[in-house]
C-alpha cells in the first residue's frame, strides 16, 4: 500500500548513501521538513538501507569452523602424499630438481592454500585488542543526588512546591530528588544546573522530575542550554522523548503535543513509532498519535511567539546571585 501522496520526485536513496550535491541535499532537507508523507518516505528509506546493511553484514557463522578446516588439510594431504624422506636424501641433487619441476607449481598451489586456512584460523581464534589500562577520571563525578541543583527565582510568597505533599515548600536553593515531582509555582522560574555547567530555565507553572539523567516534564516548558558534558540528558514528554546532542533547544509540553524549537545543534525526537532528527533550527510538535509535524493548530499549544520573540539566550548561562531573586516582582 502506498501511503506517500506528495508528487516531488526525491532520490531518498542517494540521499541516506549521501551522494547528493550540496544544493540537492538542501532542497530534500527543505522539503522534507515541510511534507509530512516525505518525511515518512524518508525514515522507512533509512530503515530499510539500515537493516539491509545489517543483514548482509559478514559474521562469525559466515567464517569456517575448525572442523571444516581439518577436513580440507586432510583432503589436500591425500591428494598431494609427501615424498619419502630417505629416497629425497639419497637422490641427486639434479634428479631432484628434474623430478620436481613439473610439480612446482602443484606445490606451489598447496602452501598459498595453508597460508590462506592458517590465516582464517588466526582471524577466528584470535583475541581482540588488548583493553587500555583505565586511568582515572581528571573530574570527579557528582554523586547522582546531586547532579540537578536548583535555584528558584520568584516573590517570597511562592515557592517550589512537591506534587502528593499539599503545604510543602521548598528552600530557593538545594538539589532535585530523583522520583520526585515539582511544581512550579504560578509565578517563577527555576534554574537548574547539571554537572556544573549545563543551564536548563523551566517556567509557566511547570510539573516535572527527574530520574538519573532524564527530566520528564509532563507539563510546562523548559530551555536548555548544554555542553559536552549534557549530552546524556533526555527530556521526556507525554508524547515522546528529546535527545540532544551538544545544544540549545526549548521543549513546551501540553496534553495533547509537544513542542520542540532548536536554536542551536541537534536534537532526535522519538515518539512511539516516529523517530526525527532535528539537524537546523526550527519547530517540530510531536503528537500523541505517534507522528511528528511541523504544524499543529495554535489553540493546542500554551505559547505560539515567533523565533525573534524567544527569551535571550544569555538568560541560561548562568542562575540568578542570591541577592536578585526577589528583584523585579
């Protein structure tokens, strides 16, 4: 059954074998973007190569076992008997040579055939590379307690709140714990480092956790600036997963989709049966059907401001000073 309706031609094959000029790949990137049923096309298209690939990939069982190695030497050893010894010695040295010259090349044939048996051998029984010593971290690595620490900037009257605990108010400043869910107050914005140096801001009444590397947000919106070191995070939605790769990209969740704007880097965005990289700045919404669109309707989404309207980047590289937390409302 053919699902794609779009008429543009596109080489999907020359594309994921990356044999397209500059300008052409572009022009797919382009289209891609803005044509669902090609982004589709596309994604079966790199599956397929994919499990192609993997299919024809040459492996253990491809190679000869020991047994099926025993049973050529022992064909060639009685096809071609060895000479013997004491009437080879007591031969002339002429008559040797005569009585050889026109079997070399049967001999020849013999020794290139050991020599390839003897290497497959060596290919099959030998160990890989011998590991590395392992040498210690230059860094020490935060204990997982404290890898999201927090700092919330907001009136003295509002406070970061803890799903399941009515009246529980949190300090302005601390780590998060893992399996539990916040909340933000109405008015607010938390500041949250990982590892140190990766900046994520989460705003409009956001609810959310963390566990391990992972903050799930299940509403609310969050902006992460990373780095290196961030690049084990993943924010999860109830619509899909975000990955990043190095980046700095806005994720809003609602009820019925999320919302994923790069700014910068890369992102994949993985739903449940969906998957996306976000290679170039722009917007993608994830639904809760599993498809992954560049449009979705306005009144779905809590906030629609234009790419020149986004909050100034500048905002994530580092937390509020203590003494500013109350400035300002």
């Amino acid at each position: 059954m053919k699902e794609r309706t779009c008429h543009e031609r596109l080489d999907f094959q020359a594309y994921v074998d990356q044999q397209l000029s500059g300008p052409e790949q572009t022009a797919v990137e382009r289209h891609v973007r803005e044509c669902p049923a090609c982004a589709r096309e596309l994604e079966r298209t790199r599956l397929f190569f994919t499990d192609l690939q993997v299919a024809c990939a040459v492996g253990r069982g491809d190679l000869p076992t020991p047994a099926e190695i025993d049973g050529v030497m022992a064909r060639l050893a009685r096809s071609h008997p060895v000479p013997d010894s004491a009437a080879t010695a007591t031969a002339p040295w002429a008559a040797w040579m005569t009585g050889w010259g026109f079997e070399g090349w049967r001999a020849a044939t013999v020794g290139a055939a050991l020599g390839l048996l003897l290497l497959m051998v060596w290919a099959v029984r030998s160990p890989g590379p011998l590991p590395r010593p392992a040498t210690p971290p230059a860094v020490s690595t935060p204990a997982p307690a404290d890898l999201f620490a927090f700092t919330l900037s907001a009136p003295p009257s509002q406070a970061l709140g803890v799903v399941g605990k009515p009246g529980a108010k949190m300090a302005t400043r601390g780590h998060l714990q893992s399996g539990t869910v916040y909340q933000l107050p109405s008015v607010g914005k938390l500041y949250v480092t990982f590892k140190g140096e990766n900046r994520l801001e989460l705003s409009k009444q956001a609810r959310f956790e963390v566990a391990g590397t992972r903050v799930r947000l299940h509403t609310g919106d969050v902006w992460c600036r990373l780095q290196r070191t961030g690049r084990d995070i993943v924010v999860e939605t109830p619509t899909g997963t975000v990955t990043p790769l190095g980046t700095r990209f806005y994720v809003e969740a609602t009820p019925r989709a999320t919302r994923v704007t790069l700014e910068e880097g890369q992102v994949i965005l993985r739903t449940r049966t969906t998957t996306v990289s976000l290679k170039r700045p722009g917007t993608l919404f994830m639904l809760t059907d599993g498809t992954i669109t560049t449009e979705f309707e306005t009144r779905d989404v809590a906030v629609q401001i234009p790419n020149s309207h986004l909050p100034d980047p500048r905002t994530l590289e580092r937390p509020p000073q203590a003494d500013s937390l109350q400035d300002g409302y």
